[in-house]
C-alpha cells in the first residue's frame, strides 16, 4: 500500500506539471475590466470541457490546459457578444486578452457548455456534469467533487465552514431540509444544477433588516425530464456472511417525483450489512426545521435529554439489522398555500463488544484503575412526523404553522465485567414521545415598518427505566474493608438489604416538560442603511420529576429501601424524588443595524426580568432578578466573496430539573448524583471571529474561526469516589473555566489538482473537584489535515489524505498525551464506459503513555458494471473490511479520567447487489 500511496503522488504531481499556463485580462470595448467574466475551454478532439476561469476585479483570469492541443475558448459577460476563437496550445505558456463589445440584440454565439461555476448575487451555481467523473451514484458523490463543499463526518454538508440547515430540490423542501438524508438518497444522475444560497433568509419580508450570513442553504436543480416522472432507484443484493447461520440481505427503494405543484419522496431500507441511512443519534437530532424564538436572546435553558442518549455510534457495532420507511410529500393546491410534511419509521438492532482501561483522575486519592469488557444487546424504534403549512397571500404578509410529533421505544442491555466492580448486568429503556409546534407571523405594513411574530410550543413526557444486577458476598459485608464487594459501602448508603446474593436495584423516573417560547420583532426602517429592531419576548418553562430507586429481593419481592447518605449541611437524602420547576423570562430587546460601506454594525442588548422555582416535598425555593445581557456584531464585506465577522454575547444560562432535585437519582450503577435545590445560573462571555474568501480567479476557497468561551458562575460538580463507584452534586462556583478554539482550511485547485489542508487547535481550563480537592484541568488539542484530490474526466481519480492528531492533558496529578496519525487513500475509476471500480484503505494509528501503541486498517471496494450511462440495470459486487479487522482503537478524555478503548466491529462482508434506475 506505501508503493501504491508513492505511485499516485507521482501521477498526481506529473500530471500537475504537464499544465500549460494561459492567462491575460478581458476587458470591455473602453478598456474598462471586468470582473466575473466567463472564460471556457473547450477541447476539439474530445468536445469536452478543459478548463474555466473567472475574472476578478482587476478583469485578469486564468486556464490550465493540456500541451499540444487544440482548444475553442469562449468569452462571455452578461449584456455582451460572447466572443470565440480557436487556439492552438503548443509547451509554452501563454498570455491572451480578449475586448468584448456591448450586445444590444442579445443574439449571442450559442454557448455548447455551461459554465462550472456562476456567480449571482448571493448565490453561488455549480453545473454537476462539469465535476462529474462518471463514478459519481448519489448526491454525496456529486457534493464531495466541489470546491468549497465538504461532507463531514456525521454526513452533513459544509458550505465555507457552516454547516448547511436547509436543502432543497427544485425549490421545495427536502426532508425539512435534512442535508444526511439527502446525500445519501438522492441520486446523482438527477443532479442538474447545486446551488449555494449564502445568506439565507427564510422570510423574504425579513432578509434586508436581519444579519443571515450564517445561513447557507443548497436548492439542487433537476435535470429535464426529471419533472412529470418517477425517478430513483431500487436496490436488491445479498450475501454470505462470516457466520455459517447468516444471510445477508439489503433492500434499498429510492423513488422520487417532482411536478410544479406537488413532490412526493419514498425512501426504503432494509438491510444487516451495517449500511444505516439514519442513526438513532440522528433521529434525535432531527429538528424538523424549527429553532427556537429566544435562540438570540442571551438566555438559554436546558430542558434535559433523559432518553437512551448513550446508544452506540453505529459503526461501532458487531451486527447491525436497520429498517427505515421515510416519506416526505410538498402540495401547493394554489399560489397561496404551500403543505408539506413528513414521516418517519427508524429501527436498528445491534451487538456491541468493548474493551476499555480507565485511569482516573487524581489517582493519589486512592481511585483504583479499572479494566472493562462491555457486551451489549440495544435495540431502537422511532417514529417521527411533521406537518407544515405556509400561507403568503401576498408579499406583506405570511403565515407558518408546523407541527413535529416524534415517539421512541429504546432498549440497552449490558454485560459488563470490571476490574474492581465484578460481573454486572444492567438494563436501560425508555419511551419517551414529545410534540413540537410552531406558530409564525410576519407582516410588513409598509416600506418603513415591519413586524414579525415567533411563538414555538414544546411537551415531552420522558420515562427512563434502569436495572442493573451486581454480584454480592454477603458473608463480608463488615469485614476487612479491601476484602469488601465494590459495592457493598453504596448499597449500604443507599439502605438496600445487603444480605441478598446480589444487588438488584432499579430505578423509576419521569419527567414531564412544558415549555413555551415566543417573540414579536419589530423593525423600524430608518433608511436604506440603517434600522432598529425592538423585541418583545418570553420564555416560560415547567418540569415535574418524579423518580424512585428500589431494591428486588433475591426471593422476588419488592423492598423500598431508606437511604442514609447525607449532604454537605448534613441532611439525610432520600431515594426518591417529587419536584417541580418553573422557569419564566420576560425580555425585552433593542438592537442598531448600520451599514457604513464595507461595514454592518449591528450592537444591541437585551433586558431580562427572570423568575424560576422548584418545590419539592412542600419547600419552595424561589429566585427572581434582573439582568443585561448585551451582544455585539460587526460585518467586514471586503468583497461578495470576501468577509470578516467579529460576534459577542453574554449568554445566562440555567439547568434542568434533575440538577436541582435533591433526591438520589441514578446515572447507572456506578454514577450516583443528588441536587441542589437553589443552585443557580451561569453566566458566559462569548467571542467568535470568522474569515472567509472564495476567489474563482485563482481558485481558492479559505475560511477561519476563532471561538473564545469563559465560564462565569459556573454550575459544576463535586465528586466523590468509592472505588470506581462516584457520587455527586452540583453547585455555583466563581473559579471560571476558559475555553479557545481555533479551526480553519485553505483549499486550492490547480488544473485536475485540488489541494486542501486543514487546522484545529483547542485549548480548555477547567475545575474539577473530586474528594473536596481542587484541581486545574488543561486539556489542549492539535490537528493537521492535509489533503491532494484529482477530477479528471477520463482517467481514474484518487484523494489522498492525512491527519495527524496530538492530545495533551493535564488532569489532577496525571498528564497523559495521545498521538494519531491516519493516512488514507480513495480511488475511483470509470473503465471502457462501463464499469466503475471505487476502494478506499486507512491505516490508523494511536500511541498514549495509558497503554501500548496500536493500529487498525479498513479497506472497502467495490466493483458495478452497467452497459452505459444510460443503462436501466447496473450490477455491483461490494466487499467491507476486506483485512476482516475485528476492532478499532480509540483514545480520549473526559473530565474524571482518561481511557484507552478497543471497540470490536463488523467483519467482513462481500455482497452482490442488483440496482434498477427508473
């Protein structure tokens, strides 16, 4: 594999060095420059597109084409003759200047190609068959081809380093605009046109007195012939697995249909060969499209996730069956009314083995290393569903209402055997459900005044069960204490009857959340440069907890323990929990917009009277006040394509119920926490830096960040160990944490060439307290990722990847530091017009002072056949983990310990599958 790696650099630098340079200035017929001129290049042997360039403002552009050839070159400008010659390219480079003269009957030279890239306006165009190589089968193929556009690894799109929160086809919603989805369903042969929409305004009415340059959406055009008809793909394919007693199967019904008035998409998948259209991590964080009203308001309230959240990441499973049933509709019975919606089935079932050491954190005190093996049975089923209506009767006015159900029926079982603790075997479930509506209005009265009213409604019913059976001796229950079962002192503290031959304990919650967040905007327009945005806004929350922690007998029967444990002033806790918190903030905010050139002022404030609560078993602990919050944003438009933004904010943000319950609450067995009842808010000063650049001229795309977080009245915790088994509370504390982060890439294209690499740097400070100890967390991160990438049309293609990972910390009196290196390599190959041929290998690799250095390799390929491009049947042979690699290592930190990880994944697998293109 280091030949093969050796031998595509050199392809890869020879076929750079083979480009003949052809540069000069286009011009209008005075002699004036222009910028963001078309120039094409189209070879005359093949009629294919060689290169294209775009001027810049001083009208200069710039081709990469291949010796010896013979090239038309077109010049275009909108409301001018495009002008065309004939150039003949020998092995030198070349200077030509083209003038091109006004075009007052816009009967124009007919342009044989699209250009690759147009810009307008706010909108950035990318022709798909221009990047095409011909391997390309779905619309994350097509996506990873442009420059500027990332996938990341949760299978997002990145546009300039912000994540993408709408997708559209055709002008209609995708999903509500679930970018994963999409790229992993759409297929790339009904990819006409990608469309970039940088600063991106939901409400037309709202996009010239609202700052969106962290908006970017993508609407992805359709090629003709792909309205009016059913369009997609089916897929069918089976193999043999490892196991003489398995079959695997896969079943993939892709199908879409688009008219002017309605759009229907079905998505169907059922398979056990690890290939997951949707996670239930995904599911989860599915929003449906809805944000919060106050998301800008300074204030912010955790309402809690008490569901499974600790599910697996998929790949990190030994077998995996998955079902999803996704069906997404658009009906425009006028041009008034717009309804769309959703639903949603998900279901995966899996096996997971793990092997982890942990070392925790100020390990003088006493706290044993532990080794792990975990087994895990998790099984998952949501369900989820939206609808949408959207009534604009006219510009000055229009009406949204959304409404999102979701329900969900997860399991994890776990047997766990440990070091210090013994054998365990525990048990999570839960079936919480929640429904989400959405309320807006906007309505401009006329050119000067304009209002906008936001209100979101949310209820959540969650009701988390834990089991978890524990080996006990109870003959040395008093005895010796370092010949005692790890979890004789907890039980002990919890009051369970500890002359049974296990612990059997269980826990019971359920939390119930209303909450209720709404704004009205009004926008004054004081000129076409400035205006002033008043807000009027509330936020009203509540949460009733109820929980209860018991003890099964070995006969079977039923004990309500007493626990014993006591807090800081003394108070005996108990094992249940009956609490209600309310939660109001009443807002009013005030906010200058100003544009002055180059420049967007945007400073504001907002005035917060807030009021939260909780009683619990007949006491009420109440705390209201008063607080500013001001914020600021400054805008540097150097070009369209060329921008610097400074943000900061000071955020107040307040916990869920369950940090403010003082009862005994179990994490799982080995995480005990109790609240506190009048803990407080935190409060944080938040500043953020962003540059971006996209030149077209030399084809290079940059974007930076700088995040700066300090933590002030920071909620944290206090813990305390016996053994491996902690307790903890919570409380305000004036140590603040710090927290600097830094990311960026540059990425250029020269020719077929295209080269990136890529920065992250972190740095935190935190305060940890563990046995009544302080000490000073430092944690800071270091990651190198340079890239090489070809995009030729005929001959094969390959990306070259490598990321370099370095990881220091220092915790307590341990200082650990993890080191990965990665490289990787993607190949893909059109052969004879007919088959396409993709591998991709990585070789990973971890060191740490926790434990040996190790490594792991995956290797994918696969092989389809089909009898052209246009053929209705292709065939495809597909191999994973082809090195039949049983585990992947893995190395990291939290903020009690520091761990070294084995997790065993799925073998090797080889399918044949049969794909039908409608």
């Amino acid at each position: 594999m280091k030949h093969f790696i050796t031998l595509a650099l050199l392809l890869v630098v020879g076929t750079a060095v083979a480009q003949i340079k052809v540069e000069g200035v286009v011009k209008d017929s005075i002699g004036n420059p222009l910028e963001l001129a078309n120039v094409i290049a189209i070879n005359q042997e093949t009629k294919g597109l060689e290169s294209y360039g775009i001027s810049n403002a001083q009208g200069q552009y710039k081709l990469a084409l291949t010796k010896n050839n013979t090239y038309t070159i077109q010049v275009s400008y909108i409301g001018m003759k495009t002008f065309e010659e004939v150039l003949a390219i020998k092995e030198a480079d070349l200077t030509k200047n083209f003038t091109l003269k006004d075009d007052n009957t816009l009967d124009a030279i007919h342009l044989t190609y699209d250009m690759p890239v147009t810009i307008k306006g706010d909108t950035l165009t990318y022709n798909a068959d221009s990047f095409n190589k011909g391997t390309e089968r779905k619309l994350e193929d097509v996506l990873k081809n442009l420059p500027g556009v990332e996938i990341n690894a949760d299978g997002k799109i990145e546009v300039e380093g912000k994540v993408v929160n709408k997708l559209m086809v055709n002008g209609k919603d995708f999903f509500d605009g679930d970018s994963k989805l999409a790229t992993k369903n759409i297929p790339s042969n009904a990819v006409d046109k990608i469309q970039v929409l940088r600063n991106y305004a939901e409400v037309g009415q709202l996009s010239g007195v609202q700052n969106n340059q962290d908006n970017v959406a993508i609407n992805i055009k359709l090629k003709e012939g792909k309205e009016n008809f059913w369009f997609g793909n089916v897929t069918v394919g089976g193999g043999v697995a490892p196991s003489p007693n398995d079959e695997l199967y896969l079943v993939q019904p892709k199908l879409f249909y688009y008219s002017p008035k309605y759009s229907i998409n079905v998505i169907g998948d059922i398979n056990n060969t690890g290939e997951v259209a949707l996670t239930g991590r995904d599911i989860r964080n599915f929003g449906g499209g809805f944000r919060r009203p106050s998301s800008n308001s300074g204030t912010r309230i955790n309402l809690g996730d008490n569901g499974l959240g600790s599910l697996t990441n998929l790949g990190n499973a030994q077998t995996i069956e998955s079902k999803l049933s996704a069906f997404n509709f658009s009906y425009a019975p006028n041009k008034d009314l717009d309804i769309s919606g959703f639903a949603i089935y998900n279901s995966n079932r899996l096996k997971t083995r793990q092997e982890s050491f942990v070392r925790y954190t100020d390990s003088d005190l006493g706290i044993p290393d532990e080794e792990k093996v975990e087994i895990g049975r998790e099984a998952t089923s949501q369900g989820l569903g939206k609808l949408s209506l959207r009534y604009k009767p006219n510009v000055n006015n229009q009406l949204d209402y959304d409404v999102l159900g979701r329900i969900s029926n997860d399991s994890e079982a776990n047997g766990i055997v440990s070091s210090v603790v013994g054998n365990t075997n525990q048990l999570d479930e839960a079936k919480p459900f929640s429904i989400n509506q959405n309320i807006n209005y906007y309505y401009t009265l006329n050119e000067k005044h304009i209002f906008a009213f936001e209100a979101q409604h949310l209820f959540k019913d969650e009701d988390p069960f834990y089991n978890a059976l524990l080996v006990n001796d109870p003959t040395n229950n008093d005895g010796v204490p370092n010949e005692r079962d790890a979890f004789d002192n907890t039980a002990a503290g919890l009051g369970f009857n500890r002359d049974q031959l296990a612990y059997n304990l269980n826990q019971e919650r359920r939390i119930k959340s209303n909450q209720l967040d709404a704004k009205l905007d009004y926008y004054y327009i004081l000129n076409a440069k400035s205006n002033i945005n008043f807000t009027l806004g509330t936020i009203l929350s509540n949460q009733q907890f109820d929980s209860n922690i018991f003890q099964f007998l070995d006969d079977g029967s039923y004990f309500d323990p007493e626990a014993n444990i006591t807090d800081s002033d003394g108070n005996v806790l108990r094992n249940e929990n009956d609490t209600e918190y309310s939660f109001s903030d009443v807002y009013l905010g005030v906010h200058y917009r100003l544009k002055s050139g180059i420049f967007t002022f945007t400073p504001g404030f907002s005035l917060h009277a807030y009021g939260n609560n909780n009683t619990q078993f007949g006491e009420r602990y109440e705390d209201n006040f008063f607080k500013i919050l001001p914020d600021f944003e400054t805008l540097i438009q150097f070009k369209k394509s060329e921008s610097l933004t400074f943000r900061y904010s000071m955020q107040n943000s307040f916990t869920d119920v369950t940090k403010l319950a003082e009862g005994l609450i179990l994490n799982n067995y080995n995480s005990i926490q109790y609240g506190t009842p009048d803990l407080q808010n935190a409060l944080s000063h938040n500043l953020s830096l962003r540059y971006f650049s996209f030149n077209l001229f030399n084809y290079t795309n940059i974007f930076a960040v700088l995040n700066y977080n300090k933590n002030i009245d920071q909620i944290r915790s206090i813990t305390q160990f016996d053994n491996v088994i902690r307790t903890s509370t919570y409380f305000n504390s004036n140590f603040a944490d710090e927290s600097v982060s830094a990311f960026g890439r540059v990425q250029r294209t020269f020719g077929k060439l295209r080269a990136g690499f890529g920065v992250n740097y972190n740095y935190s400070k935190s305060n940890q307290f563990i046995q009544d100890r302080r000490s000073v967390n430092e944690s800071f991160s270091q990651s190198y990722t340079p890239e090489l990438r070809t995009n030729f049309k005929t001959a094969p293609n390959i990306s070259l990847k490598y990321q370099y990972r370095v990881t220091n910390n220092n915790q307590g009196t341990n200082d650990t530091q993890f080191i990965t290196s990665a490289p990787s390599v993607e190949f893909d190959a059109y052969i004879w017009n007919a088959f396409t041929l993709r591998t991709d290998y990585s070789y990973t690799k971890q060191t740490s002072d926790i434990g040996p250095s190790d490594s792991y390799q995956t290797w994918n390929a696969s092989l389809a056949y089909r009898k052209d491009k246009d053929a209705k049947w292709e065939y495809e042979l597909r191999a994973s983990n082809l090195l039949n690699i049983d585990s992947n290592i893995n190395n990291g930190s939290n903020n009690i310990s520091v761990y070294s990880s084995e997790t065993f994944v799925l073998p090797r697998f080889v399918t044949f599958r049969v794909i039908y293109t409608l």
